[in-house]
C-alpha cells in the first residue's frame, strides 16, 4: 500500500489536506508533554535553536511525547504495543495520495516506527466519536530515522476527513503533511456561489509555464497574500512569449466573475493579462480541443485587486490565465456557481469515494428505504450518470416507471447526486 522515502514524490506537488490555512486541527492526543501536538501543523519547517530550554527541557518545534516506561523494575521498558497518538481533522475531506511523517531535529528522541490511519465521519465529531470511528490503515507500521522527512504514498481511492498519528513507543515528530485531491460535499455546495478555483473546494493548479521563483498553487491558497513569497512570481522573460497559469475547477461551472490580484507586485507585475476557457464535460481534453475567450487582454496595475464581472455564456471545467509578458500574480479567484451536470459530476465521485456505511446514510437521509440505499451504495463505484439510473431502476421493488417507488427512488437520487 506505501513506499517509504521515495525521493520528490510526486504527490507532494497536491494539496497539503492537513494545512491549517484550509482549516485543519488537531482534535485530540495521549501524551504532549514536551511539546503540542499542534505543531505537526505548522506550515514553514521546522526549526531547532541549541540550548533553549523551557521548564521541561530543550524546546522542540515538532510533537514529543514524553518517555514511555514498563509496569516495573524487572520489567522497565514499554510493551511493542505501547504508544502515543494524536488525531487530526483534515482542513477539507479529500483522497490521501501521500503522507509525510517529518523527524527533522529529534535525533536522539524520535520514534522507532510509526503508522498512520484514516477515517472519515461528517459533520463535526467530537474526540470520543473519533475514537469509536472505523479507521483504515493508509500507512503500515514503519521504522523511522531521525531528523528525516519519510515520504509515504498510498493507493487508496476513499475519501477521507481524519487521519490518526501512531508514534510507537514515544517520542517526536516535527511536521505531518497529508497531500491529496480535495473531494468536497456537494450537499455544501448547493445554491452557492463560491471561488470554483479555489483549492478549499478542488480547483488545482495543474499546470504552469514557470515556477522559478514560486509556485503557480500559491494562486488559489485560501487567504490573501501577506507578503510577494505567498503568490506566483516567473523569472524574467528574453523571449517574445507569455507566461500562463492553467487550472482545474472544483467542478463545471458558470463563472460569473474573476479577481486578478497583483498585491504585492510592486515592480514586478504582469503589464496585461487575460483568462480563457475549457470546457471538458464534452469528453475532449483540454490539451487537444478548443479555448474560448472569458476575459480579453487588459491591463494590470501593480499591487492592485483587478475585479472583473464576466458573460461567459457556456460552462467551464478548466481555466487559463495568461499574463504579458512575465511577473507576478498574488491570487486568481473565479466566482460562479455548479452547473447541474458539474453538480452531478462532483456528487457521483463524491458517492463512490466515500465508505459505504456514509453511502448508504446519505441515500437515506435522500428519502431512500434502509434496504434500498444499502443495496445502491453496495453497487459502487457506480461510471457515470447512466450507471447510476440504471443501478436505481434495478432496485426492488418495482413498480413501472410512473409508480410511487420509482418517483420517490428519482426524487432522492435528484436531491443527493442531480440525476
């Protein structure tokens, strides 16, 4: 299921699920008493100062546990079952394709393994829920090395919203990084207009033409930039050419308005940009088939919010940014709201990610019978819309297509997946 340290890997490059801008936590731990289990989640990496000491010893810019001891003299080390834990709500539900567990600066106290373990329960569970969740094994117990950052992917296609940290038998770990692709509720999303880009709700930066100075998914970070370092900056251009940013939409979507930020950019602004799009849902890819205009060539200001109301008249899945002829950009937000077949799109990989128990709840909650919605949720993965009516009609019992079931069967599958 997991590769430990394989160099760059390359899910590092996606979403980091556990970044507390998007809105993740610690919720619980064991044992903290070095240092907070919330530093795991510090962005910027983790620092050591020599000989800074506090009242329980030298200060660790990670989480550290304190030592673990047997039951008594004759037995004075813990058991190989004995450990520290802490779980974290990811700041936004997601499918984990690699998790890193940091031992940066503990040399003489990191763990001797660790594993790491999933979960996923809506809403807002307290920590005694969490414990009683049904966690899945996303990285094996593994031996660790210290002042290392082990890289571990994992085939795993189930969305998740928790995982859980197990140090065996104590010690200390600097950061956690849990990378994947943000698989948000549509339920959340329905009536709303929202940033389609944004990375909270699964809009990816999925290409660029330059990252020499920083990267292209700093564009849809949640917040504003603080500072020139948080946007998208390319090198200087000595060509005739343009740099361009190209990303993916939480879904397809009507774009309604575009934010072209250069805050920060000072003097080193893009002069003129513009914003053209793709429609994917059509089955053509965006590498082959055609881009229309969303916004012509306009010019930039430096250090300016650029807001942009737009007529696009057709639906969106991809969007391009393309600045002339290089510079910086702090964000790029697109408002619009989900198309109904984006919509249903988004709900049926939603649906065939998330376990079956949550499934089969859902489609109750719909207005599905108890039988009927475990009998859907055990016919995943379910390709497309057509799979999925098809899987509804040959639900039981049956009752000709104008009938009281069959109704109902199509208003529940409306209201959950926009069939």
């Amino acid at each position: 299921m997991t590769t430990a340290d394989t160099p760059s890997a390359p899910f590092t490059e996606l979403v980091n699920l556990a970044s507390r801008l998007l809105g993740a936590g610690v919720v619980a731990t064991n044992e903290d008493t070095f240092a907070d289990a919330e530093n795991l989640l510090v962005a910027k990496p983790a620092e050591f100062r020599p000989h800074t000491f506090g009242h329980k010893g030298q200060i660790m810019d990670g989480w550290e546990s304190k030592r673990r001891r047997g039951v008594s003299a004759e037995q004075p080390h813990p058991t190989d079952q004995d450990h520290d834990w802490t779980i974290v709500r990811l700041g936004v539900g997601g499918v984990i394709r690699g998790v890193i567990v940091d031992t940066a600066h503990f040399t003489g106290n990191y763990p001797e393994s660790a594993s790491v373990e999933a979960a996923s329960v809506p809403g807002h569970p307290s920590p005694a829920e969490l414990q009683d969740a049904e966690w899945t094994v996303i990285v094996p117990r593994t031996p660790l090395r210290g002042d290392t950052a082990h890289e571990f992917a994992v085939q795993d296609d189930a969305r998740y919203t928790h995982v859980r940290l197990s140090i065996f038998p104590d010690g200390g770990v600097a950061r956690l990084r849990v990378h994947g692709e943000v698989l948000p509720d549509p339920r959340e999303l329905d009536g709303l207009t929202f940033d389609l880009a944004a990375q909270e709700y699964g809009g990816v930066a999925e290409a660029a033409s330059d990252r020499y100075f920083s990267s292209p998914h700093n564009l849809n970070a949640p917040g504003r930039a603080s500072v020139m370092g948080e946007g998208w900056e390319t090198r200087r251009r000595r060509d005739k050419a343009n740099d361009w940013v190209q990303i993916a939409l939480a879904g397809g979507g009507e774009v309604l308005a575009a934010e072209v930020d250069t805050t920060h950019f000072v003097a080193n602004a893009p002069g003129w940009a513009d914003l053209i799009g793709f429609d994917a849902s059509t089955g053509q890819d965006p590498g082959d088939g055609e881009w229309f205009e969303i916004l012509p060539r306009t010019r930039l200001q430096p250090d300016t919010r650029h807001r942009f109301r737009l007529d696009v008249g057709r639906p969106v899945t991809h969007v391009r940014i393309n600045v002339y002829p290089d510079g910086g950009l702090a964000r790029l937000r697109l408002t619009g709201r989900l198309t109904e077949a984006g919509r249903a799109a988004l709900a049926l990989r939603w649906f065939n990610a998330i376990p079956a128990a949550e499934a089969a709840a859902a489609l109750a909650d719909a207005g599905l019978t108890s039988e009927e919605a475990a009998a859907l949720a055990a016919a995943r993965p379910l390709a497309d819309p057509a799979a999925a009516t098809a899987a509804v009609a040959g639900l039981q019992p049956a009752d000709g297509p104008d009938g009281e079931h069959s109704a109902r069967r199509r208003s529940a599958l409306w209201r959950l997946l926009g069939l």
